[in-house]
C-alpha cells in the first residue's frame, strides 16, 4: 500500500499523457476530416474585419461590401478556378402543417463545386435556373427528414420565406463541419434569392483556386484592395483590409500550432507530476534503506560489492516507476476509450485513438525518474559499513 500510494504521481503523469495525447489525437482526426471536406484549394472570403477582441468582426466608417462585380472580376484570375457568390434568405421553411427552421443560402452553381456537395436525391440548381430565376431548392439531409419524414422529397412544393419552391434535390448527409451542422441548409438559386431580398452585396464568396492557396490568397487580397481603395499596411498586415479570407490550409496552419501548444501543455504537466513522483519514489526508498540497514551489512559480510547494493535499490526504484507507469497507461487509455465512446454519440466522426509514441515516451520517462530519484537512496546504501550496519537496531 505504501509503495503503490507512492506510486501516485508517476500513475497520474503518465496517464495524464497517454489520456491527453489521445483526445488530441482524435480531435486532430476529425479535425483533418472537416479539412478534407472542405478540400485544399477552398477558400472563403467575408466581408468585415477581425475586430480589436481578435473574434469579432467590425466594419469601417467607409466599408465597401463585397459586391457580385468583386466576384467576376475575382474569376478573371488565372489562380482562382470559380466563384461563387452567397446570400443568406431569412425566413423558415413549411411542408403542409410541418415547418424547419434551416440555413437558407442564395447561391451560384459554382457553390456545389466549391463546397464539394454531392446529392443523395434529385440534382443541383444550373445556370438555365439561375438565369430564369427559377423557384427551385436543394434542401439538406435534416431538412428533408424533417419536412418528409424519408419520405421522396424530389418534386414537393415547400414554401420558404412565403413562397412557393420546388424541390429538385436532397443533399447527402454530411453532419458537424468545424461544430455547424451542415446538413440543415437550404439552396435556392442566387438572383431569385437577390429578387427576394433585394440585396446588392454578397454575405461571402466561396473559391477554388487552381493551384496553391498562398498564391491564390495573395492574388485574391492583391485585387480586392486594388477595388475597394485599400492601401496595403508595410507591416504586411490584413488590419486595413474590409475582408477576410479562410481556407482549409490555414485551419491546418491553425491545427498545428494548436498541437504543438498541446504539445507542450502536456508535457509541463508530465514533468511536474513526474517531479512529484520522483520525490515520493526517492522518500521510499529511503525509508526502505532504513529498514533494511540489518540485510544489507550482513549482505557486504558475506561478500557482497558496493555495486551490487547500489544495483539492487537502483532496479527497485526502477520498477516502481515502471509499474506505475504501466498503470498509468492502463488508466489512460481506459479513460480515453470510455470518453471517445461519449463522445461518439454525439458527434459522431470521433474516433477513439491513441498515440504509441506518447506511451513508449511515457515510459521512457518513468524509467529516467525512477533511475534520477533513485540514485541517492541506493548510493546511501552502497556507502553503509558493514559492521555499523549489522549492530543496527
């Protein structure tokens, strides 16, 4: 009991690094997943500013909007594939006496490519429907579970905002993309939404660039700030800039630096829990060698060596360390396997995972504390004479 209560701060360092580096591992996986989807020459361009609390977006005195003109001229460039413009329709959607609240977006075609949409039901809206303005949607997955209930939504009459539309696909269920669900949006062509609204500036514009992102993003900032009158700051800043740009490739960016923190984080905590375990595992050992003062000079009567006194406490503190770390490990991946089983539920694409690497590392470290802190206790040892030590009561 005494041994394993010492074992305590080993048992939570490790298992505080298996259990951490796990989650981080599956959050990366899904994560990467929703980088996927979302493809890597995908960009999206809003209007506005990061505001001075770094989240907010703000507007200037003289903000010029993202205008559908900004749009053709962005699909002049030769770095930028398509284009599509986006406004968002508020209102509800109706069914008979069932009624959904969805995310009602205007947008071009180009929006399905950009956005690497794929119908389960129907089709997409084209261009002969975008110039006739037709009344024609795309709905998501929940939306049509929703309304219909499985049953085929392809050719009903829903109206939305207090119009009549015909539905002429169903999207593929997609689920939680960077925690917005993506499967309750509505897609109406982009002028009947500008008909309906009467709106003169796009919310966001959605790419696809032919090559790189850096090149297209630096293409993309270059022009709009040729358009909309912005002088480019010298520090090479986006802080005068009316516009933001987002990609896959910088929520990668982001995703590395965010491991690389974590990274970190858990290591600070493994050291520190580990420092603590060291402590206890020397005071053992210590204790031990008291006890055991009587054994260990009628060990060096007998013949035995400095070296092997300072052996034998040395392995002992060794394996302590060892055992608690294996413990640890068992803990952690325990919690972890319980925890992505959770977590599963409701997102879904979390999968349980864990990082072999962080375990070996785990172990190497106990290892190195259960030699670094066991040091002292078996040299006191190993330095007893054996007569002091046999006459010792």
């Amino acid at each position: 009991m005494r041994s394993l209560l010492t074992m305590l701060g080993i048992i939570i360092g490790v298992g505080a690094v298996v259990l951490m580096t796990g989650v981080g591992k599956s959050i990366e996986g899904v994560i990467l997943g929703q980088i996927d989807f979302m493809g890597p020459k995908t960009m999206a361009i809003f209007p506005g500013n990061d505001g001075p609390e770094g989240g907010s977006t703000t507007m200037r005195p003289d903000f010029d909007a993202l205008t559908f003109s900004d749009a053709e001229a962005l699909e002049s460039l030769t770095t930028v594939s398509s284009v599509a413009p986006a406004v968002i329709v508020p209102g509800n959607a109706r069914y008979g006496r069932e009624e959904a609240d969805p995310r009602i977006i205007g947008a071009s075609p180009n929006y399905y490519l950009n956005q690497n949409i794929e119908t389960a039901e129907g089709r997409f809206h084209d261009q002969r429907d975008e110039e006739s303005s037709n009344y024609v949607v795309v709905i998501g997955s929940e939306i049509a579970d929703d309304l219909f209930f499985g049953r085929n939504a392809v050719g009903k009459r829903i109206e939305i905002a207090n119009r009549k539309f015909t539905v002429i696909g169903v999207l593929k269920p997609i689920g939680m993309v960077f925690f917005q669900n993506i499967d309750d949006r509505i897609i109406i062509p982009l002028s009947t939404a500008i008909n309906m609204t009467g709106r003169k500036h796009a919310d966001m514009f959605s790419l696809q660039s032919t090559n790189g992102f850096e090149i297209a993003f630096e293409d993309v900032r270059a022009l709009l700030r040729q358009r909309h009158g912005i002088t480019p700051p010298e520090d090479g800043s986006t802080d005068n800039d009316d516009f933001l740009v987002r990609s896959a490739a910088q929520a990668e960016q982001v995703l590395g630096t965010v491991s690389i923190s974590l990274t970190v984080f858990i290591t600070m905590i493994a050291g520190i829990s580990l420092f603590v375990g060291g402590i206890g595992i020397m005071n053992i050992m210590l204790v031990s060698v008291t006890e055991r003062t009587r054994e260990i000079g009628l060990r060096k009567a007998v013949g035995a060596k400095r070296r092997d006194i300072l052996l034998q406490i040395l392995i002992e503190s060794v394996f302590l360390t060892l055992i608690g770390g294996l413990i640890g490990i068992a803990i952690g991946i325990g919690i972890d396997f319980l925890l992505a089983k959770t977590v599963e539920k409701f997102l879904g694409e979390y999968q349980f995972a864990i990082s072999v690497g962080a375990i070996f590392l785990a172990l190497a470290m106990a290892t190195v504390t259960g030699i670094a802190f066991g040091i002292y206790p078996a040299r006191k040892a190993s330095k007893l004479h054996p007569i002091e030590a046999l006459r010792y009561e």
